[in-house]
C-alpha cells in the first residue's frame, strides 16, 4: 500500500473511532422482516425501511422467480444497447399509472436516480434551492450538476421565497429548481408542498420532490405529492423500489417530454446495466399490490400509531412525526447510543441518529414499524422501551 494511502487511513480511522463516530456493521442471519437475527440472538426490528413488509411477501417472491426463470438473472446491457426487457417497460408503465403521471423512468436505486437526473437538466449556469435537511444523494446530485447551489432554512418559508425571489430576479442563472424530500427521515416530517408549489409558480422554479420515505406511505401509498393533489404541479416526482416497495431501483415519473430527455441523456441510464429481471418483476408486482388494495398501507399507520401511542404515554419525547416514523429524541449523544445498545441487549434493533446526521443535543433512537410488525411485537417493543428508559432515567 502506498504509504500516503496507510496513513491517510490509519488517521481518519483512528479519528473516528476515538470520536465514537466509527460505525459496526451487524450482519443479518435472517431475512429483513419484523423479527432479525442477529448474532444468533432474534430482535424486534424497529430499524428497517420496509414499511410495508414487502421484502419478504410471497407474491413478490413469486414475480422473481418466474421473472428469472423466464428471462435468466441479469440484465446483460445497459438500457440503450440491449438492455431493456419488455419488463422494465411495463415496470415504467404501471409506475406511471400510479402515480398518476404521464410517463416514469427507472433506474437502479435511488440513489442513483437522484445522480441521474439532477444533471440531466441544471448545470453550472443554474441554481438550486436545496433544503438543508434533503438526503445525501440529493445533494451529491446537485454537486454533480455544478449547478451553484443555495440552500434553504429546513421547510422555512419565509427563506425559501426570499432565496427565489434573489435568484430570479440575479440575472445569474438561466433556470432556477427547488429541491426538497417529499419526507424527512429523521423526523418524519412532510414537505410543505402546497407552499413550495404556490413559490415555484411565482418564480418560474422547477420542482423536484424526493419521495423515498413518501411512497407507499403518504396518499394511500402513491406518495406526497398525490396526498396534497398536486400531481400537475411537480415536475419531477422521484421515488425509490427499495423502501416501502421493498425491493431495489428508483424512478422519475413526470411528464412524457422529461421522461424523454431522461432516456437521452441521463448517464447512469445510459452507462450503467439495467435493473435485473427478478429485482423488475418483484418491484411492478408490488406497486401492483399497493394499487389493488391500501390494506397494507391501512396497517402500516396502524402500526405507527400503536407504537407512538404507547411510548409518549410512557414520557417518551417522540418529536412532531407527520408520518409512522418515530424518533425517541433523547439529546445527548454518548446517552443515546448507550440508551439503543440497551434496547438491543433486551431485545429490539433500533438505531441511534446523533450528530451530523441530525443537530448537536438532538440525539434521537429512530423507529420504523412496519405493516409487518404484530400488536404483540409492538407491545414487547414497548415493554422493553419503559424498562431501559426507567433504567437510564428518561422516563
Ligand atoms: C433512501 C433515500 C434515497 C436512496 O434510495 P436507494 O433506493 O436506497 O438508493 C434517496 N433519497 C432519499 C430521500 C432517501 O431517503
């Protein structure tokens, strides 16, 4: 190893460590379903993104299956060359009409996505206005794009319409975009939307919501935007196939014309191999199931309610959570962690979020229930809460 390299490492590691910051990883020995094994032992798990217990639902299973025994397990090329089945257009077709949008576009993650798609359309003679709480690929996209971005006070108006007003009215950029999640995933907060449309409108701004904790969640399940009726109003509606949808992939949909431009020049589309058949297959069968029936989404708030119900009765701090995500602010950040190291000795997996991720003194133990998750589940979950909590003295 070059030298330059093993010291490089050697300190930055070093660094985090001696700052508590260094994070274990904990391999599962189990699918990722409402229960985990972890290190033989089986937790309550409070922590994934499957919110509506998709991961491991038979249908889906069953839609890869017979996608890989039709069409084998890769892609074999990207989109352009000869990589698109039949499938991922009807995947494209049925993201459309769900959401209600003339056209969609998918691509491997979201992640990715948010790569994809910034860049396609702002580049260095732009602007973005970006929350200041928007996800990590949110931001990396916009890096990408050299767009110059400005960000903007966390769902603060007032900032929002005064940074609009100077960027349009600069003569700086040619466009303008707003950029915002659709919901925030260490609160559980909404966008709000019907404000950041009525501003994009007076200033001619192009809107660009990141529905990845929405979907599956919000507007019986087709996401944020549908929840506030504005599906002609947002331009670009991205979501994620790995969250609620509990699969892998991302996707724009919006109008024919964008999705066009998407195909022609956004470059993980273009340079990188298509989603695989089986992860294509289980992802339109689950956006399928959420068309059909909100009966998993019905559960999932049912859940999520449950769950707030019984820790805030408790004395937990739960935070102003618009959606079943639910933190447990604690503050500290050295008690927070000891506080989720407890909860995993007693049986549930719930993560602890402390600074930079969220603010300095808001160090939270982030929840997740699921559709997935049983009353009793929950009730051990609780029970377990209100002995640590005791324990530590929060409650
Ligand atoms: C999780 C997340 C992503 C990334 O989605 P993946 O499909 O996991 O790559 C993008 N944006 C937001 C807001 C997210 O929460």
């Amino acid at each position: 190893m070059a030298k330059v390299l093993d010291s490089f490492l050697q300190d930055n590691l070093e660094d985090l460590k001696t700052r508590g910051l260094y994070n274990e990883i904990d391999p599962l020995e189990s699918p990722n379903g409402p229960t985990i094994k972890i290190g033989g032992k089986e937790l309550i798990n409070l922590s994934s993104n499957n919110y509506l217990g998709l991961a491991t639902d038979d249908r889906l299973k069953k839609a890869a299956i017979d996608a890989v025994n039709t069409y084998g397990v890769g892609a074999g090329a990207v989109r352009t060359i000869n990589g698109t089945m039949k499938l991922h257009l009807e995947l494209e077709e049925t993201i459309a009409s769900f959401k209600k949008t003339e056209a969609a576009i998918a691509y491997q993650s979201g992640f990715n996505c948010n790569m994809a798609a910034i860049s396609a359309v702002m580049n260095k003679n732009d602007a973005i206005l970006s929350d200041e709480l928007n996800h990590a690929s949110i931001i990396d996209g916009c890096r990408l794009s050299k767009a110059k971005i400005i960000r903007v006070k966390h769902s603060d108006m007032d900032d929002l319409r005064a940074k609009a007003k100077e960027a349009t009215e600069s003569g700086l950029y040619n466009k303008v975009m707003v950029i915002t999640d659709g919901v925030f995933s260490m609160d559980g907060d909404v966008a709000k939307l019907p404000e950041i449309v009525e501003i994009a409108e007076e200033f001619d701004l192009i809107t660009y919501v990141d529905d990845a904790h929405g979907s599956g969640v919000l507007g019986k399940g087709a996401g944020t935007v549908k929840h506030f009726g504005l599906q002609d109003k947002v331009d670009f509606q991205i979501g994620t196939l790995s969250k609620a949808i509990g699969v892998i992939g991302g996707y724009v949909a919006g109008k024919k014309q964008l999705i066009d431009w998407l195909k022609v020049s956004s470059r993980p589309f273009l340079f990188s191999t298509a989603l695989t058949p089986a992860d294509v297959a289980a992802a339109k069968r689950a956006i399928e199931i959420l068309a059909e029936s909100t009966e998993l989404h019905d559960k999932l708030w049912e859940s999520g309610n449950y769950l707030k119900k019984g820790l805030s009765e408790l004395g937990f701090d739960i935070g102003e959570s618009e959606t079943p995500i639910t933190p447990v602010i604690i503050g500290d950040e050295v008690k927070t962690q000891a506080f989720s190291k407890r909860l995993n000795e007693e049986g549930v997996y719930a993560k602890s979020i402390v600074f930079p991720t969220v603010p300095k003194g808001t160090g939270r133990v982030r929840n997740m229930p699921t559709a997935a998750h049983t009353e009793e589940m929950l009730d051990k979950a609780i029970a377990i809460y209100e002995k640590v909590g005791k324990e530590m003295g929060i409650i």
